[in-house]
C-alpha cells in the first residue's frame, strides 16, 4: 500500500476521505491541502506526509492511480496553477 495512503489509514482516515482527498487533488490541488488540513493530522505527522513527498514526487502519482483516478488530471490542474502564479 502507498505510504502516504497508510499514514492517512493510521490517522483513522476512512476510505471515502481519503478518496474524496485525492479526488479534489485531481481537480483543485488548492482545495486538497484546504482539505487536508481539516482531517485532524498531527503537525508531527503533517510534516512527515509533506517530506515524504517532497523527498518523493511520485508517492502521489502512485497513490491516485492506486485509488483508480487519472494522474493526468493532477498534471493539468498543476499546469494550470503555473499559469495563474
């Protein structure tokens, strides 16, 4: 299972909110650290997901395409956040 994926499962994330995190992910990454930071990590914990994935990109790619969503939906709202900075 993807790590990140496991962290949130340890954190007693459920399925649906993980699915539901990554889901807007895809579709406003803006939206889905606001949301993020609504499910009651540990800061510990928060800056151990954010260096997991800062030390490794592709944890998330993994984890949308484990959960059954498409990565390239992430690519484009992340190209378009370039545009609009």
């Amino acid at each position: 299972m993807n790590p990140i994926i496991t962290l949130l499962k340890e954190h007693h994330i459920s399925d649906e909110q993980i699915q539901s995190l990554f889901q807007s992910l895809t579709d406003n990454p803006l939206m889905a650290m606001a949301t993020l930071s609504q499910l009651g990590i540990p800061a510990d914990k928060m800056q151990q997901l954010m260096a997991m994935v800062m030390q490794n990109p592709a944890l998330i790619k993994e984890a949308v395409e484990e959960l059954g969503l498409d990565f390239a939906k992430v690519e484009a709202a992340k190209a378009k956040l370039q545009q609009n900075a």
